[in-house]
C-alpha cells in the first residue's frame, strides 16, 4: 500500500483535479466515490475499482477493513493511503469517513433510441442534488437509460453522486445527447412534464414505450423540446404552491407509469 503525506506528489494532484474538474473526468474517464455506500453499491454490480484511496484514520474502521479485504480477495488492485489531512482536501464531505475509490466511467456509446421501453431525458436540469435524486427515482422506476443535454449538471460530481445513492451504477447515463434528435426519432410516447401542460399525469395512458422529458429549475423546457413531445402533462396540487422541485415531479410522473404498469390495464381509462 502506497501512503502519501505530501501535497505535491503527481498522484494525490490529480485526484485532486478529478474531485474538483469535470472536465478532467470527461478527459481521463474516470470519478471518485466517496464513502461506504457508494463503494457498496458500485462493487454490488460486481465492478472492480481502478484504485482505493483511504486515510490513516480510516484503515481502522471495521467497515472499511472489510471492504478492503473483500477487494483484496476479488482481484488484485492498487490501494493509496493518504494522511488524513489530505485525505480532507479530497472529500467532499465535512467529516470523511476515510474511504474513496477510483472507478472507470462507462464509455457512452450511440444508442437507438427505439430499443428502449422506459427512458428519461433532462434538459438544463443545473442542480446536482435535483439531478442526483431524479437519477435515483429513474433507477427506482425501472428506467433504463438516462439522456442528459450538454448544459446539465456533471452527473459525475460528488453532489450528484451523492444524491444518487448508487443509482449511477443501474442506468445508462448518457451525457450530451442531442435530445432534439433522439425524442424525434422515438416512436413510442414522449410525455414532458410541464406546469402549463393540458392533461393530467393521473388521467395519462402510460403503458407502453415510453420518454418523459423533464427541464431546467427555473425555465422549464425549452419551446422546441416542448414541440415534439406527444402529450404535455401536469401533476394537479391541492395546495397554493405554484409548481413541483423537478426531482419530486419526476418520481410522481415515473412511478405513475409504474402503477399503471402494475396494475390490470383493462381497469385504465384514459381521459378524452
């Protein structure tokens, strides 16, 4: 096991540049997860990280010494010790627990869009906890792949990481798509989720091939993306609030698919 105290060595820099650049993620194709949880969850996929990086302090948590022995046992990698000051300068978090690990994103490669049943696409959505929570329902719903345009947040961040929960490692995340052009060529429903939109969510057919299209905090969708979608739906509120935080819009509109999935669709009547 390698153990750094100095700021200056070349490989404690570039973790550094991979926690804080995601530029440098994009050009190196890799991340960094922070903590039990998100390390539990990658090597539940039976993944296999290209480094582990703990702290002098954390070697001795029981979970992370187990962690380290099931690595140890599975294949061989490399681990890095960091003292726990600079272990601090890497997490994102105010109190580490002392373990991060070093993966490899999955390449994105062309798709056709018509392959798939259930799908998200996210324009300009800039929060990285919205992002990340819209990740997890997605997930938690059963969709398989996730298109995001080029001004939405860097789901690799650690913030987006960390209000995903793990739910990075059960979709396709598609970074830079070209939503415009995917959502034309889908021949199955495109429902975008809008405040103005004409049709309730709850009075929606949703069985079938289905794209939920969701936009950005402050603007909603852009007048094109609104264009090509096959229904603009609502969620009806009781209350005086105005609208939905996106990432609890997009649970109800995605487990409203799957409650109609669940149940025997001869009991569905859609609205006129």
């Amino acid at each position: 096991m390698r153990h750094i105290t100095s700021r200056e060595h070349p490989l404690f820099k570039k973790l550094v540049k991979l926690q804080h650049s995601a530029r440098q993620r994009r050009k190196e194709g890799l991340a960094l997860l922070d903590g039990v949880h998100l390390l539990q969850a990658y090597l539940a996929t039976e993944r296999t990280p290209e480094m582990l990086v703990i702290s002098e302090s954390g070697r001795e948590h029981p979970e992370i010494r187990q962690l380290l022995a099931y690595c140890q046992g599975q294949s061989r990698h490399s681990c890095l010790m960091l003292s726990d000051g600079l272990f601090s300068q890497i997490s994102p978090v105010k109190t580490p627990v002392g373990i991060m690990a070093l993966i490899r994103l999955t390449q994105s490669v062309s798709v056709e869009i018509n392959d798939y049943d259930f799908c998200v696409m996210l324009e300009a959505i800039q929060d990285p906890g919205n992002l990340g929570s819209i990740l997890r329902s997605a997930a938690a719903a059963g969709v398989s792949d996730v298109f995001l345009s080029a001004d939405c947040a860097d789901s690799w961040s650690s913030k987006t990481l960390r209000a995903g929960m793990g739910a990075h490692f059960s979709l396709r995340i598609h970074e830079h798509a070209d939503l415009l052009n995917l959502a034309r060529r889908y021949t199955g429903k495109v429902i975008a989720a809008t405040p103005t939109g004409t049709r309730s969510i709850f009075q929606t057919d949703l069985r079938g091939p289905t794209i939920f299209l969701f936009g950005s905090e402050g603007s909603g969708l852009s007048e094109p993306v609104l264009a090509i979608a096959s229904r603009q739906v609502t969620i009806p509120m009781a209350g005086q609030s105005e609208s939905l935080n996106v990432a609890a819009a997009a649970a109800i509109c995605l487990f409203e698919k799957v409650r109609q999935h669940a149940f025997d669709c001869s009991q569905f009547i859609p609205a006129s």
